[in-house]
C-alpha cells in the first residue's frame, strides 16, 4: 500500500472502490449491449448471417488475439486505443454469437440471459461485500479453466454428450467462482480511481473485459446446459 492509499480513511477508500467499480460495471454493460445489438443484427440479415458463417472460425480466432493483446499490453498502449480495441472485441463476439439464434429457441435464449444475469448480479455482489479474501481459491478456478479448454479440444474428437454435459456443469462452477473472485481483485485496485486520467479509465476497460467474459462464458455454458434447440 503507498503512501495515498495509508492515509485515506474507511469512508474515503470504500468510496473509491465503488466509484471504481461503477466505471467497471458501465463499460462492462456497454460491451454487452454492443454484443446483443451485433448478434441480433446479423442474424436478422439473412444474407449477411449466411455470408459470415464460414468465417465463424477465423473470426472467433482473432477475437482470442484481440483478448490477450488487450490483456498483455494495456498499460502501453493509449486509452483511446484500449477504448476502440474493447468495443470493436464485444461487436466482434456479437457477430460469432449471432449462431446461437439459430441454434436455440429465441424464448430460451432470454430465459437464460436472464438467469445470467441474476446470478451474475448475486455473485458480483458477494465478491463485492465479502469480507472474506477470495484469493485462495483463484488459483484453483484457473486451473479448472484449464482443464475445460483441454476437454472442450479432447471432446472436439469424441464428441460425447456425457462429457459436454460434464464440460457445461464444471464451466457453470468455474465462471460462477471467477465472477466473484475477479470482482473482489477490481475492488482492490481502487487506487487507479483515485490516480485518476488514464490509469483509471484504462484499468476500468481491462476490469469490464474480465467481468464481460465471465458473463458470456456463464452464459453459453447455462445455455448449453438448460437451452430448447431449434
């Protein structure tokens, strides 16, 4: 903790955290909208939807490329760069997952973007008001993140219903802990509210990447798990 941080009081730090995280949460919602709106959209364009599902693949590709360069070298790069970079990511995703419309019922698809977000609200908060540290569990959310890409590849070649099951249920689990242990890690970093400029807005950004891909990996695992398809 520096110097500023040491003689702030209760009152002045919880303000930070919240001011904080209320940047975070904004930016987050944002990128969500962005998705929704792009996903609607180009499903909605018969011929721009049939045009781009080809290109599904190669989109979702750079999409993980756009991750860890944002990721990696946020803290190089300018904050207006961060902005376009974050905003062109959540339209980018909403193109790819235009294909879920097509794959489940629309009427499932907001039931479950609704059980999302009410759970994704909930967990949020714990993180947010726990008073309990959350850090000895990251590691362990992690590695569960792991073992799900690994899976998700071995069952790619198998394509067994058991172990997708199995893959969704374990997923639930992981992005339902990580939702709450990244927003516990935001609200430790209220210092960049009160640095202010860049660092703040550029740490709000990367803050709303995280929670934003925790609410659409719980998603599309909730809907692979509880989705009606076409």
């Amino acid at each position: 903790m520096n110097l500023q941080a040491s003689v702030m009081n209760e009152s002045a730090i919880a303000q930070a955290q919240a001011d904080f995280l209320s940047k975070v949460y904004a930016w987050m919602f944002g990128g969500l909208l962005i998705t929704a709106l792009a996903a609607w959209y180009v499903f909605s364009d018969v011929e721009i939807f049939e045009t781009l599902i080809p290109w599904m693949i190669p989109l979702i590709i750079v999409e993980l490329g756009l991750v860890f360069y944002l990721s990696a070298r946020i803290d190089k790069m300018s904050q207006t760069t961060a902005t376009m970079l974050f905003l062109g990511y959540a339209l980018l995703n909403g193109v790819t997952l235009s294909a879920i419309f097509a794959v489940y019922e629309l009427g499932s698809v907001q039931n479950v973007f609704i059980i999302t977000a009410a759970m994704f609200a909930a967990l949020s908060a714990f993180g947010y008001f726990t008073k309990k540290s959350l850090s000895g569990i990251g590691s362990f959310l992690y590695m569960g993140l792991i073992g799900i890409i690994v899976a998700g590849i071995v069952n790619w070649f198998i394509g067994s219903s058991a172990i997708s099951f199995a893959i969704s249920a374990i997923g639930v689990l992981v992005f339902a802990g990580l939702t709450a242990y990244d927003t516990q890690k935001l609200k430790e970093m209220y210092m960049l509210q009160v640095e202010g400029g860049e660092a703040a807005v550029k740490g709000a950004i990367i803050g709303a990447l995280k929670l934003y891909l925790d609410f659409i990996n719980l998603f599309l695992f909730l809907l692979r798990i509880f989705g009606n398809r076409n």
